[in-house]
C-alpha cells in the first residue's frame, strides 16, 4: 500500500500556487490597463489645450466701447397702498421688487479732524 496523502497535498498546493499566480497576472494587466487609459486621457487633452485661439475666437471690444462700472445708490420702489393684500402676480415685476437711483449718490465720508471711532487714537471730536 502506498502513502498517498501527500501526493493529494501536494495536488491541493500545486493548484492553489496556480491560482495565486493567475491572481498575480490578472492584477498586473488590470494596472496595466489603468496606467496605459490614464497616459491616453493625459495626452488628449494635453493636444486640446495645445491649440491656440484663432482670431475670430479672440475677445472682443463691445461697440460702444469699454463698458465702465457704474456706482450708485439704488432704493426700493414702493409698494402700492390699498386696503386689500396683494398677490406677487399683482405688483409690477411679478413679484420681484423693483429699483430705483436713490436721492444721495455721494458716499459718506468721515469728517475731517474727527477720530473715525472709539478708542482709535484720534484727536476726537471738535
């Protein structure tokens, strides 16, 4: 009679190392397929950003000329007395409240000589 029980062992490790290494190459080809999509996207739109504008796609200067910013007060307009409540459908605008340029389009300023504010050092009021 022959002693094969470590024959089967090594049967049963022979297919696991097999396994194992099959796990091993199918990792590698998974990595391979990431860096090698990763190289491609990069050097797509590393050709995409490399062209430049044509003319036609440069900015342009609007006709009037350079558009400035404009600085005022805006307040809000009033809202229509009556002795019923009103629906946002029934006031001007639909419901968004409208504006209008407000009466002191000067920015306050501080009063020369006065101390801008508590505890800041100033000579203080006049």
């Amino acid at each position: 009679m022959t002693n094969t029980s470590w024959m089967q062992t090594a049967d049963l490790a022979a297919g696991r190392g097999a396994l194992g290494v099959g796990l091993v190459v199918a990792a590698a080809v998974v990595v391979a397929l990431l860096i090698g999509a990763f190289a491609f996207g990069s050097r797509r739109v590393s050709r995409s950003r490399d062209r430049r504008p044509r003319p036609e796609e440069q900015p342009r200067m609007p006709e009037g000329g350079p558009v400035r910013e404009v600085r005022e007060h805006r307040e809000p307009d009033e809202v229509p007395g009556s002795d019923e409540r009103l629906t946002p459908h029934e006031l001007d605008g639909h419901g968004n409240s409208g504006t209008r340029t407000g009466t002191p389009q000067e920015r306050p300023r501080w009063d020369e000589g006065s101390s801008g504010g508590f505890g800041s050092g100033g000579p203080g009021g006049r």
